[in-house]
C-alpha cells in the first residue's frame, strides 16, 4: 500500500436482509481496502453483495457487524463524519440519472464546494469548478449547458468532475461505465485513472466486468455470494489465478486477437486460465 497513512477499509463487514420470515445473508466477513493512489477493483457477478458493501461504506445501510475505518479511524463524531463525506466521493453507475436535468453544469459540479463551504468568493468557486472539468476533458464553455444535451459518456465525466471538485481522496465507482457504449467505455477509464494517478487518488472501481478492469486496476478482489474468493496484485490474478471462480470469470473474457494472446502467454511462461482445469464438481 502506498505510504501515506489515507486509507479507506472496510473490515469484516456482514450484512443480512429479512424477507417473508426468513433472513438472507448477503455479506459474509468482507474486508476490502483501498491507499492512496491506488486502484483497487471488487469484481462479482449481479447479487453478489457489491452494491450492499458500497452502501455499508458510505453509510447508506448499516452493516450486522463489523466496521468501515477512513485514516484508521472510525467516522464517530459528526466533525468526523463531515470529513469522511468530502474526503470519500462516489460516482454512481448510471449518468443519466445521477445528475438533475433541471441543473446546469456549473450548478452541478459546485454544488459539494458550496454544501461543504470549501470557497468563500463566488470567483474561486467558479476557478475550482472550471478546473475539475478541465480534469476531465471538458471546458469552462460547457458551464451554462444542461445534462440533456451530452452525451452518456459526457455525463459521467461531468459526475466524475463534481466528485473531483471537493478534491477528495478516496473516489467510489460504481459500475461507472456498464451503462455506457463501448466505444466511450476506455475515455471514462481513461479519465479515472488519470485522477488517481495525478492527484494520488485512491479508487475503489466497483465491476462486474474482468475485461474492464485488467488495465485499470492495481489489486483486485474477486466477491462471490458475499465472500471475497480470492485477491490480490491485479496482474498475478489474471496470469495465475487460483479459485475456479475466477477462473470461469476470465474465460468468459472476450480476446480480440487469441492467437496474439497465445503467444504473449508463451513468452512470458504463462498459462492461460481460460483453458485451466477446474476443481471436481465445477462446471465452466
């Protein structure tokens, strides 16, 4: 993990639903955490507990047990909790219903500076609003424009600028391009990964797409039906992976040029996991 001492963690978290007089467990012992200027990936397939442990971290639900630390510390005291909530920003899955069509640009992206009164002058407020949509590959010249007229992959760009805009530290993606084409996927990545290593960003890049994460991401963490199966440093992962799960994930991963990616394997001493051997009783 990177030296400085921002960090975000979520440890040991469990979590269940009562439904019709039975209780569903959704969340398992998770513990996932996320530096400084690092990317880490949680990967699993839809109803594997993703989107329960984003809520458990920033609040939204509150886990049976367990606990989500920010700087090693829990988030206690109000004065704590103000800090976690500007410090830890999240960008949700779907642009076009996370921002209000009834607000321009320039409302959108000052809205947090202005709520956690981080400019005084309505001068600096406009240069930090300009500057995080100039981080993002946008202008000032789309300040007076309203979320209707861009386009998806715009839209994201333009949450991921109000995210920026608070200059936070640790940044929360939820699923932040699956709504979007694919041809503007790797722009919004792009952009994502420019931030964490610009600004020493922390991310926590929640997916449930292998493919998406393999360039991005520094460590990965693979959940399944509430359980983290297997972790570690992204690379190793997908060179050698060592639970079937993820092992099943990674065949399913689209390669554009096999015979390329053949090659590659065999000149580093590679395996390809798509062709591994998976554990009796497991199917592919």
């Amino acid at each position: 993990m990177n030296g400085d001492r921002v960090s975000l963690r979520a440890e040991d978290i469990t979590k269940s639903f009562r439904r019709g007089g039975s209780t569903t467990p959704v969340l398992q012992g998770v513990t996932v955490e996320v530096g400084a200027g690092e990317v880490v990936s949680l990967v699993g397939e839809s109803g594997s507990g993703k989107s329960t442990l984003l809520r458990c971290i920033v609040g939204l639900q509150r886990p049976d047990s367990g606990r989500i630390l920010y700087r090693d510390a829990e988030q206690a005291t109000r004065a704590g909790q103000a800090v976690f909530h500007r410090e830890v920003q999240i960008v949700f899955q779907d642009p076009y219903s996370s921002l209000s069509p009834r607000m321009t640009v320039q409302d959108i992206v000052s809205e947090g500076v202005i709520v956690h009164r981080l400019e005084s002058s309505r001068r600096r407020r406009l240069e930090r609003t300009v500057e995080a949509l100039e981080q993002v590959g946008l202008s000032a010249a789309d300040l007076p424009r309203y979320p209707s007229s861009f386009s998806g992959g715009q839209r994201q760009r333009i949450a991921i600028a109000r995210a920026l805009a608070v200059r936070p530290r640790i940044l929360i993606c939820d699923e932040p391009v699956s709504a979007l084409d694919v041809s503007v996927q790797a722009q919004v990545l792009n952009v994502i990964q420019s931030a964490s290593r610009n600004l020493g960003l922390g991310v926590l890049f929640i997916s449930h797409n292998l493919a998406v994460v393999r360039h991005l991401s520094d460590r990965v963490a693979i959940l399944r039906d509430g359980r983290i199966v297997e972790e570690g440093v992204c690379d190793e992962v997908y060179a050698s992976p060592s639970h079937p799960y993820t092992k099943a994930l990674l065949a399913a991963v689209p390669v554009p040029d096999p015979a390329a990616e053949r090659r590659r394997r065999e000149a580093r001493g590679e395996s390809d996991p798509r062709f591994a051997p998976l554990d009796e009783g497991e199917e592919r």
